[in-house]
C-alpha cells in the first residue's frame, strides 16, 4: 500500500505536499522525497489518508512586509553595484589600450633587435616609450599633488592605534599610531621614557609640526626619535648635517644613470615619501644657512614643493625632529664649536623646541641598571661621581658632561680594565688635556674601589 501511496503523492502539486507536510508535521517545508515519505509512513500508520493529504491548503510563504529603511539600504547596494559595473567597464577598456600599447611596444624592440641596435640602445628606446605612455598619468599626479597619496600604495600602512601603556609602557591618557615598516629600529627594552617627552611625541604625532630637540650631548635627542620609530613600526632615517652639507647632498640632484638624465633622490626626500618615516635632521646648525633654505619649503604644513623638475608632497605619517646641541639660538657656551644660529625662517618651521636634559638621579639609577644587570647601589654610586663632573661642566672646568651612554660603557669595562684604567679609558681621554686632568682628579675622588669589588668582584 506505502508504494501506491508515494505514486500517488508525486503526482500531487509541490505546494499541496508542502502545505500537508506543513500542517501535520509542524515543520517548514523540506525536500519533496523527505515530505512524502514522511507522509507515507503516517499513512501507513493510519495516522492520516491520502484524502487527508489532497485536501491541505497549498502552502504559501510568508509575505515579506515592506520595510522603508531596509529598501533604501538595497536600492543605496544596487546603485553601488551598478556603478562599479560601470567602473569595470571602464577599467576593461583601459586595460584593452594598455594591452595595445604592449603590443605596440613588442614589436618596435623586435623592430630595434631586427636592426642590429645593441641592448643599450634598445633599453633607452624602452624607458623612453614607457616614459612617453605614462606621461599624462605622471602630470596628473603632479598637477594634483597627490605624489604622498600614490606613496601611501605601498606596503607600509597602519595597522592600528594602540595606548602610550602599551606601546611605551607608562599608563598615560596619549594613544599612538602603529605602523608595519619592516626596516623599523630595534627596540631597546632599557630606554626610560618620560611623560613630557612622550606628549612631545603625541603632539608631533598627531598634528604633524615639526618638533626641535635641543640640549647638552648624551642626554637622548638621538634615541628618542630612533626608539619612537622602534615602539611604533615606523621606518628611521637620520640625516647629519656638516659645514660641507649641500642641499643636493640631502634633497638630491640631477645626474646621469645609464646614459640619460635623470633625478637622483637624497636621502632626505626618500624618506619624506616614504610612509610613517620618522627624519632626524641631526647637528643641522653645522651647515651653511644657504644650503638649508630649500628645506623651509618641505617643512611647511601641507607641503607641496617643486624641486627637481616636480612637486613634492610628505607621505602619509611622516614625521621631521630637528637635533642639536643649541636651542636655536647658536651655542652659547662656546662648548660646540661649528655650530650657528639658525636662521629665522628655517627656526619657524618648528612649532615646539623641547629642552633634553639629563634624566632624573632615580631614572638614570634605573636605565643604567637596565643596561648593565648591576646592582642599585653601584649604579648610583657611579652616578653620583658624574653629578659631580656635570656641575664642574657649568664652572667651565670641564669641557663636556658624561652621558648616560658613557656611565653604561664604564660599568662594563671595570670587570676587564679595573676602576682606574676604566674611567681612564671611557671618561678621561675623550677630554681636552685640561678638562681630562679635571674629570681624572672626580674619579679618584668619587669612587670606592670597596663597592666595586663588592658588586663586580673588580680588581
């Protein structure tokens, strides 16, 4: 009888089947074999009949009511979809001429290489064509400044903003970039930063002004900006300026280059177009005044200066610090010979000039045992030694303060040269006769060989 039974269903309208199934089972309609066998075997069990079957009302889905917000949202993705039909048309039909061009371009070398021209000839004949194709696009992108935009292709991008606690360990209401530069710096797990320095970084960050670190050698302009780049993904280049620096030297210059002329790059308009690049403009008041005036223009806020034939842009994130031992104002002291006073237009191109000074007593303690391992007390033990040596800096006596750098390497030398030879060595001969004898006569004053042989075992 269950045979009978499935003939006479399949002949039946989908919907009646689907309507019964519906109906007896409390079910949403499936496939019609599974909805008929399922039927079936109810029947069998008498359950139901067939006539039970025939006589269901035709399922029907349920009607959708119209909801205005979700039309306009369809008919907004329609009329995407059919702009970006209209946008691939387009692009297929450029794609078709590039295609011609190709073609084009194939057979002029077959024409070069039928003629017996040697591969130079045919390599100029190849530049030339594809400089010639891309013509147009280049002047557009030149025309609309948009040399920072095409930059911004590349590889290099932000993949986030994170908090100043997790980039740089010190819970402060600040958050920073993060970018994926591979070339970006090592990070330095024992760099101690601090909050001014850090707001410095945000607001160089976040405004893109330009930022001048001024202050005494050793006390971090250089690795605050290079740990900045580290902490935060950021591509580093560091440019140092000399009285012979020329502007072609650091913006570049016109050259040869396989026999044509072209544009070479400098180091310094490399980075400018680089993405997220971190510049350090280093000892710039050494140079000549004349040779940094070009500078003014690329330092500008929304720059866009033609040099060498075209217009320049800064990429995406870019961020310039200028570095020296003068705050602007040319030295002072007399301790920094080469220097100058920068030049009034060039000063105004940096919107905050920061003070680097030596850190804190308790924050020297700490990165000096960061970078050696050895114990609080030999650490401020050296330290106070060369307090001593920074105050004599200020009475003339001495011509240049010990950095933090200098405390570290003196540290570790102690256990292979002994104190004397140490100091002598790290401290001592790096400074004019006077100045040495000076800072020779705070070491055997200051420091106890006793603390050395009970920390290091020193001789």
């Amino acid at each position: 009888m269950g045979t009978m039974n499935k003939q006479q269903m399949v002949v039946l309208p989908l919907a009646t089947i689907q309507g019964a199934y519906v109906k007896f089972s409390g079910q949403t309609p499936t496939d019609k074999s599974v909805m008929i066998q399922w039927l079936d075997g109810q029947i069998e069990s008498g359950l139901l009949t067939l006539d039970n079957v025939r006589q269901s009302l035709p399922f029907a889905p349920a009607t959708i009511v119209s909801n205005p917000a979700v039309e306009a949202v369809a008919n907004d993705a329609k009329a995407v979809a059919l702009e970006s039909v209209e946008l691939i048309k387009i692009l297929q039909k450029s794609i078709s001429k590039q295609d011609e061009s190709i073609i084009k371009l194939e057979e002029s070398i077959a024409d070069i290489a039928n003629v017996g021209i040697d591969q130079s000839e045919i390599t100029r004949k190849v530049e030339s064509m594809i400089d010639t194709a891309f013509a147009p696009f280049k002047q557009a992108v030149i025309e609309t400044g948009s040399e920072a935009k095409v930059a911004n292709l590349s590889s290099v991008y932000k993949i986030g903003r994170e908090s100043c606690k997790d980039v740089f360990g010190l819970d402060l209401p600040l958050e920073f970039d993060v970018y994926n530069d591979p070339t970006a710096p090592a990070i330095d797990p024992c760099f101690i930063w601090t909050e001014s320095i850090l707001r410095t970084l945000a607001f160089a960050q976040d405004t893109g002004r330009n930022t001048w670190f001024g202050g005494e050698k050793g006390t971090g302009k250089s690795q605050t900006a290079e740990q900045f780049s580290a902490r935060t993904g950021r591509g580093f280049m560091r440019y140092n300026f000399h009285k012979y620096t020329t502007a072609s030297d650091y913006l570049g210059d016109v050259g040869l280059e396989n026999g044509a002329t072209v544009f070479k790059h400098g180091d310094f308009l490399r980075a400018y177009t680089a993405p997220s690049t971190v510049i350090l403009l280093d000892e710039i008041t050494n140079a000549d005044q004349g040779e940094l005036a070009p500078l003014n223009g690329f330092l500008e806020p929304n720059a866009k200066v033609t040099y060498g034939g075209r217009v320049w842009s800064k990429a995406e994130g870019v961020i310039v610090f200028g570095a020296d031992n003068t705050l602007l104002n040319g030295d002072v002291t007399g301790r920094y010979a080469g220097t100058r006073t920068t030049n009034t237009a060039l000063a105004d191109r940096f919107t905050a000039v920061v003070k680097f000074t030596f850190l804190p007593l308790a924050l020297e303690v700490e990165a000096v045992v960061k970078h050696t391992g050895c114990h609080k007390e030999l650490a401020l033990h050296v330290l106070k030694a060369v307090q001593t040596a920074r105050a004599k800096v200020e009475t003339g006596d001495i011509l240049d303060a010990p950095s933090i750098r200098q405390v570290i390497g003196f540290i570790q030398a102690v256990p292979y040269l002994g104190v004397t030879d140490a100091w002598e060595a790290v401290m001592v001969n790096r400074q004019v006769e006077d100045s040495g004898i000076a800072l020779r006569g705070i070491g055997s004053a200051c420091l106890n060989a006793d603390i050395f042989n009970k920390y290091l075992g020193a001789k």
